[in-house]
C-alpha cells in the first residue's frame, strides 16, 4: 500500500500577519459560502 500514490493537500492561512499551514491527505468541501473545507 506505501507505493500507491495519493492525493496530497497543502492548506495555508493567515491570521494577524501570521501565516500556518497544514498538509492534510483527506480532505473534502464542507461550504462555497464562506468558502470551508472539512480536513
């Protein structure tokens, strides 16, 4: 199973001029308005 590729999801954000991050490998679309994802 390790060789099977897989997606791979980079997820930045930046809050008072301090930007994060996280790399999520299961992610979905929660909401467009305000524009969500469910990680």
């Amino acid at each position: 199973m390790g060789r099977f590729a897989g997606a791979v999801h980079i997820i930045t954000t930046e809050e008072n001029g301090h930007p994060s991050g996280l790399i999520a490998t299961a992610v979905c679309s929660l909401s467009f308005d305000p524009p969500s994802v469910l990680v």
